[in-house]
C-alpha cells in the first residue's frame, strides 16, 4: 500500500469538448519516439444502431469516464475494488456503469515550472531545483514534457519517455528574465495544447500561484478548465515564501493566500490536488504521494441518463458499496473499521446543440 497524506486522493473525466468521445477500451500505449496519442480530430463516436435498404443508421453515443482514487482517512490507498464496489451519480441520478478497470496505462503529465523574477532569483532556481524529484518517480513507459513561464509560456522539451531529456532542459534553465507570473494564461495553453491526447493526463505546476499580468482572469480560466479532461496538481510555494521572508508585508502576503485559494479551486475542480510545502524536506514525499495515486487510479465509464445538449454543469458523485449496496466496510490488518474518502471531478459542463 502506498501512503498518501490524509485526504490526498485524485480523478480525472475525460470527456470530449464539443461532443463526449466513445472510449470502449484503454487506447493503446505511445510506442517510443512517437509522441502520445492524438484523438480524432471530429471527438465524437458514432454508433450503427440499424440497417435496412442498404443505409445505415447511426447515433452520437455520449460518455462519460472517470479516473477515480480513493484512500482511507491515514492516507493508504484502497486496492483491489471491483465494479460492483462502485455507485455513481449525476445529478443525484444513479447510472449504469458501462466500462470498468484498473487504471494502469502510462502516465502522460506536462510539468509547468514557474520561471520569473517576481520572487527573487531564488524562487526560479527552487522550482527549477525541487521538480527533479519527480523524476525517480516515473517509469520508462510514462511520457512528460517541460514547460517554463513568465508573462509567456514557453514549452523547454516536448514530450518524451527520456527523463535525462526533460533533466537536461531544466539544467540549461539560468536566470529568469520577466517579473510577470501569468499562471492563468500558462494553465489555459497548456491545457488546450493537451486537448487531443488520448488517456490519462496531467499538469503539475509548480509555482507562486499569483498571477500579475494574464489575459485571463480567473472565472475565464475556471469556466474552461471545467471543459478540459486534464487534471491539475498543484505545488504552491506561497508558504515557503512566507517562511523565509516574514517580512514581506502584508500585501505581498495577501496575494499569497488568494493564490492559494486559486491553486486549491483548480486541482479540486479538476478533480486533483495541492500542496504547500513549507519546508524543503517536504518535497520529495509530495511527490511521491502525486505518482502513487495516479498509478492507483479505477477508470469507470457510463452513458448519461441525461441526453439534454443544454450546456449546463452536471455535478458527479461516487460512492464504494458492498455488493448487497450496503455501504463498503474497509477495515485494517488488525480488523478495525477505517474511514475513507472518494473524490473524483466535482462534474463537467454538458455539450451544447441540438441532439
């Protein structure tokens, strides 16, 4: 069992944006030198319901699928649960599980590294220093690519299986040359560069999380993120900022914790997480924790029993269960009952137009 701090647990839907895309089945793994696989550029499945006088008949089939983790109250992660383990809600709706399995495929993660002069030079070389200990983290099949911003984003290494890749693009990092922090911006680009890749996906962005100058603002950047399939987590170093200057002012420490509350918004909506490491020693466990939940992930599809093209926000709920519906008991190896918890994307935006 991986140890995850407590109430650390991670998913992830992945829907289409103009239409819901049908995925039957885990698409295929990158094979290397290629880059993750891309959807086909219409998004939508359509599926051949009848036949007669030689025309076929076929319907867009919505669905839904969720990437979801759960973990006891001390922070293990709970393995071994089955489909009937699961009920899920739209809406306060039950629905029909179509599709379940163990999420095991790579992980496909885009590492966003804040690289401005706003903070200090400091800031930049400990965004640039602490990323690496992800990389003991990740195995050879799993894909990551780098980007840096400041007022623009610029992407360092596309993606790839070679972590020495993404390594060295971060030691050829100096001195950041911008004061701006549009982390705003740098969320929305990154997450529509990812809106053709097929699987599970990530951002990690590691950050102040004050945004300065962005195009931006942040009910825009939460209205699209809510329309993405991509999960954000979060490593906000606003805390160890405060603890090595405590005399910044209270302005500059005003801005830090709205940049938390918008760190916190982003990972929980997007059905991931956010850390604020105080202390360096924190971080190699921070992200241990980040890959231990994205490996021990349960994929779980269904058909929305709501058709309605109307636009507006379907709110999800997942609940574990026995296979009698009672509520699922888990209990530790001395057979005492624990606490868990189950958290998934809070919802996703329904498609608009006529059916």
């Amino acid at each position: 069992m991986n140890k995850i701090a407590a109430g650390v647990l991670t998913a992830s839907l992945f829907l289409g944006l103009s239409a819901l895309r049908v995925e039957a089945q885990a698409p295929p793994s990158p094979q290397p030198g290629q880059s993750p696989q891309q959807a086909p550029p219409s998004g939508t499945t359509q599926q051949p319901q009848s036949q007669a006088g030689g025309v076929s008949i076929s319907v867009e089939v919505p669905v839904v699928t969720i990437e979801v983790a759960a973990t006891t109250s001390g922070g293990d992660v709970i393995t071994g649960l089955k489909r009937e383990n699961f009920r899920i809600y739209e809406d306060g709706v039950p629905q029909q599980i179509s599709n379940f399995g163990p999420s095991d495929s790579p992980i496909t993660m885009v590492l966003v590294l804040e690289f401005s002069s706003r903070a200090n030079w400091w800031f930049a070389a400990l965004s640039k220093y602490w990323s690496q200990y992800l990389f003991r983290n990740l195995k050879q099949q799993d894909w990551i690519a780098l980007e840096t911003f400041d007022m623009k984003t610029r992407i360092e290494q596309d993606f790839t299986q070679n972590k020495e890749e993404v390594i060295a693009a971060i030691n050829h990092l100096y001195f950041p040359g911008f004061n701006e922090s549009n982390v705003f911006d740098a969320l929305l680009e990154t997450t529509d560069r990812l809106k053709d890749v097929k699987g599970k996906k990530s951002i990690v962005i590691l950050a102040s999380g004050v945004d300065t100058f962005s195009k931006h603002n942040l009910d825009q950047t939460m209205k699209q993120l809510r329309q993405s399939d991509v999960t954000i987590f979060c490593i906000g170093l606003s805390q160890f900022a405060v603890t090595r200057s405590p005399g910044m002012g209270a302005m500059r420490e005003l801005d830090y914790l709205q940049a938390e509350n918008q760190f916190k918004t982003f990972a929980r909506e997007t059905g991931g997480y956010a850390w604020f490491p105080r202390f360096e020693g924190e971080m190699p466990g921070i992200f241990n924790d980040l890959t231990a939940f994205l490996r021990n992930q349960y994929s779980i599809s269904y058909s929305p029993s709501n058709r309605n093209r109307d636009g507006k926000f379907r709110k999800i709920k997942i609940e574990l269960v026995a296979p009698d519906g009672s509520p699922l008991v888990i209990t530790d190896q001395k057979g005492k009952k624990q606490k868990y918890v189950v958290y998934s994307r809070e919802g996703y935006n329904a498609p608009k137009g006529a059916d």
